[in-house]
C-alpha cells in the first residue's frame, strides 16, 4: 500500500533508492508479489539529477533587456535592407 502511495514522487530529478520488504508467511505472499513487481518496474525507471539553480531576477532581467535591445537592432537592419 505504502509502495503505491508513493509511485507518484519516484523518478524526476533526484537519485533514489528503493527498498522492498517481503514476507514468509503465505498469508502475505499477494502483498510480497505485489511488492516485488512493483520495485522490478522500478528498476526501470531512468532519473537525470541536476542541480537546482536559483536564478537572480535582477540578473535575468538585465539579460531579457539586453537580448531585445539585439533583437530590435536587427530588425531595424533587417526593416532597412527590405
């Protein structure tokens, strides 16, 4: 149950791992099988970590304004050679 509840928050940008509890007694050989074929899907699952990066609002819209000051002044070249 616990292992279903969590199958949204695996994978994404972060390293896991995945431990499986199973059980002997027969009683609970469905919810072991069920455990097993589960972390054998699991096993399958590719993540990418990355870093998170903070970015400084400051420093974006500084590079935003200068990126569209490049982009007017070649449409102006681009306006005066048509």
């Amino acid at each position: 149950k616990l292992t279903h509840a969590l199958k949204d928050s695996l994978g994404g940008n972060c390293n896991m791992v995945l431990l499986t509890n199973i059980y002997g007694e027969a009683a609970q050989l469905e919810e072991t099988l069920s455990s097993l074929r589960f972390a054998s899907r699991m096993k399958l699952v590719t993540t990418e970590p990355a870093i998170n990066e903070k970015y400084d609002a400051e420093r974006m819209v500084k590079n935003l304004e200068k990126e569209l000051a490049l982009l007017k002044q070649e449409l102006a070249i681009h306006d005066s050679l048509a």
